[in-house]
C-alpha cells in the first residue's frame, strides 16, 4: 500500500494484471458479490497469504525478495 502512489496506473502491466486478475482471480457476480479462486490463496491453511507458484505463474515473474531491488511491477502489485 506505501508503494501504490509510486505506481504507474496507465502501463500497460496494470492493464494486463486487471484482466488477468477479472479472468483467473474473482468472479464478479451480478448482485454485487465476488467469489476469489481459492487455490491462488493460502491464509486459511498455510504460512502465506496466497500459493507463491500460481501466483508467479499467474503474473509472468517471482516473488521480490526483500534484498531484491522494487521494480515498477511490484508497485502496482501495491496498488
């Protein structure tokens, strides 16, 4: 969240990630709701919030390690 203002809103990475997120991620229903595909998450039963390799294979790069410089995509993961 402290990196989103750093975030380029118009790349077309973040075009990318939002179809990719509205095809794969959630499932926006008419009422209103919104169903997350569970097996890109982990929080209920493991040590992380999401499962890092359907992640990664989902967004096209690894997870940042924290000695690992940001790049811009890391930003709009903030956003």
């Amino acid at each position: 969240m402290g990196l989103a203002p750093y975030g380029n809103r118009e790349g077309k990475e973040v075009g990318d990630f939002i179809k990719k997120i509205k095809e794969q991620l959630i499932d926006l229903k008419q009422d209103g709701s919104i169903l997350l595909d569970q097996s890109y998450f982990n929080y209920a039963t493991g040590n992380r919030m999401i499962n890092v390799t359907r992640w990664e294979n989902l967004f096209g790069f690894e997870l940042r390690l924290p000695e690992q410089k940001v790049e811009q995509r890391h930003w709009i993961f903030k956003c």
